[in-house]
C-alpha cells in the first residue's frame, strides 16, 4: 500500500500531509500534480494505493488550467473554475478505481462542498441549523427586489462557487442608504481581491459591485448578528474528523469578515468555550457534528459556525472539502486528536493502528 496525495505544487497542504506521515512512520507520500490530471495526463497510480485529494489552489499554473488566463488576485470565473474542477474529479475517481487505488474521500461530496448553493440546501434538508438563504438572485435588482420581499436589510452575498472570503459582500440597507463591505477591489469594469476590507456606500457601486459578482451565480443568506468576544465579532471554525470533532479555532475580527488572511485573528478558544458554558460548547461542536454527517464519504470536513449575538444560537455558513490548513493547532483537550494537528489526525483516522506525533 502506498499513499497518494492529490495537490497543487505551491500549496503548503502535501507538505503538512506528508510531514504526518513520516511522523507516523510511513513512506512519503507520491504527489501527483493538480496540473496533470486537468491536463489529462496519465496517472502514475497502482493497484492498492490511496489517494487523498487535496486543494487546487495555491499554485498560478493550477488557476490559469481552472478559470484561464488572467490576473490570479482576481475576483470572478468562478462558475468556469468549478466546471473544470469537478469534470476533473470524475476524472481522478476513473482513473483510481481503473488502477485498483482507493479514494480517501468522496468526490461527488467534494463537488457538493464547493457549490455553495448545493450545501446549503443539503444541510437545511438534513434538519442542520443554516442562515434563511434568498434564492434566484441574479443581479442587483433581483436582490433588492427579494429582500424588500422577505423584509431583509442585512445580507451576506456570496459567489455560489468562491473561498478564503472571495468577492463575499455584507450588505447593509436603509431608507436612502446602502453599504456594502467587501474585500473585493472594482478596478474599472473588474473585481480584484484585497488584503483590507473595504467599504461602498452608494447605491451606484454597490449595483455594480454585484453586477460584477452575478454572472457566476450568487448565494445569498441572511446576516446573522454574530457573538462577540473583547469587542470583536467572533465564528467558529470546526474540523470534524471520521465524523468527530477534533480540532477549533475561533476566528474574531472588527469587520464582518473574520477570515485570518483579512485581519482576523485567531480568539481564545477557552474564553469561548467558558462563555458558552459546557451545554453550550458541546451543542455547538453537536451541530458541527451534524453537518459533517451530511457528507459520510469525506474524512475530513471543515465547518464553519457562526455563534449568534446572546451566545444561544448556531448556525453553519460554510462547510469546506479542504478545511484542515490550521498550522501548529492541536486536537481539543479529552479527543482523539489531543496533541495532534489536523493532518496526524487524518493519518490516524485512516489508517486504524497508526501512531501518530507532532
């Protein structure tokens, strides 16, 4: 048995990975490039390998072979990106199960993951707490236009197939006002990702704003007061292991995004969990639980929860396929990930009997 790692050449997750395994005393794992199998390539796969499938992002060359040429720091071609990705997960899986190999995870499930709109409905099908979501927008006019229906002022817009927080917009709205906060950049007639949340306050940018995001398809959910913890907005993000929670991080910020790369930072996790005290911790790790199961071919899923205002409320507002890039986070106190990251974590969990250290 040999095993296999999926994945982008500049992307710090094979690395991660295989430094696991080596911990736990297994051969380095072969990588096989993002580029070859969206190129076709044939694949260099033997009869009882197995094959973990990790991000495509990370590399320049990757990203072009996805959405096509173009500036990478760019907003948009998602819907392209996702077409592309997931005819070449049907791909790999055909070329796995031609050559005898094993996926360590599901493929159809992964496609789920990243259509925003598609995992929305799954978890709301399966009883999961989830933002009130605005269906059949597509464009300014039908946005407004549905929340002036459903008597929404505050929106979170994102693009249906998007990550690490591209082109999401938290829209605010009055009479006479509008705002949204983003941190896309409008660089004439294009969209293009930023370090630094921004803000547009008239209606004329904000039309275009959304204009610029809508021809990839959007997903739009209501915008939940989120918990705050020393003056700044707080979630959750959750890594759920062999359908267990294993590992947290709170993630809190002074703007409606609390991703790290956009000047969130990581909270005290023990100042949360005190807070929402022992029933309260172990419902909101039960929820992330549940949304996982909604996935029972995937290893590892990453969830991310919003903790409501009053710290009583849950929600999951997006599950990730490649959720584990957590560097030097260890398993929560009493689990089976205790003093282990993420990715020694799934070693273990995939191979039953492994030992596994940091």
């Amino acid at each position: 048995m040999s095993l296999v790692v999926v994945g982008a050449p500049g992307d710090r997750r094979p690395a991660l990975f295989a430094a696991a395994c080596r911990a736990a005393g297994l051969p380095e794992p072969r990588l096989i490039a993002w580029t070859d199998v969206l190129r076709g390539a044939p694949l260099a796969l033997e009869a009882g390998d197995l094959v973990r499938v990790d991000s495509p992002g990370g590399d320049p060359e990757t990203d072009v072979l996805l959405r096509g040429p173009g500036e990478p720091a760019r907003v948009g071609g998602g819907a392209r990106w996702y077409r592309t990705f997931t005819a070449a997960l049907r791909r790999l899986s055909a070329a796995v199960s031609q050559a005898g190999a094993r996926l360590l995870g599901d493929v159809e499930e992964i496609a789920v993951m990243f259509d925003k709109r598609l995992a929305h409905a799954r978890l709301l099908a399966a009883g999961v707490p989830v933002p009130v979501a605005l269906p059949g927008v597509d464009g300014y006019t039908a946005l407004r236009s549905r929340m002036d229906e459903t008597g929404e002022r505050r929106v979170f817009v994102k693009p249906a197939h998007g990550s690490s927080a591209s082109g999401v917009v938290a829209l605010q709205t009055a009479p006479g006002r509008v705002r949204a906060v983003t941190s896309a950049f409008m660089a004439g007639d294009r969209l293009v990702n930023a370090l630094r949340v921004r803000s547009y306050a008239s209606e004329e940018e904000v039309a275009a704003l959304i204009g610029l995001l809508a021809p990839d398809g959007l997903h739009v959910e209501r915008w939940l007061p989120k918990a705050t913890l020393d003056g700044r907005v707080f979630d959750l993000r959750v890594v759920v292991i062999g359908g267990e929670p294993t590992h947290a991080v709170a993630r809190t910020s002074r703007t409606p995004m609390t991703n790290l790369h956009l000047g969130g930072a990581r909270g005290d996790l023990g100042a949360v969990q005190r807070a929402l005290g022992e029933d309260g911790w172990r419902r909101a790790l039960d929820v992330c639980a549940r949304a996982a199961s909604c996935f029972p071919g995937s290893l590892m899923v990453g969830v991310d929860l919003l903790v409501g205002a009053g710290l009583k409320r849950f929600a999951v507002c997006e599950v990730n396929a490649f959720g584990d890039l957590l560097p030097g986070l260890t398993g929560l106190p009493g689990g089976p990930a205790e003093g282990i990251d993420t990715y020694a974590a799934q070693v273990r969990a995939s191979l039953p009997g492994i030992r596994c250290t940091t």
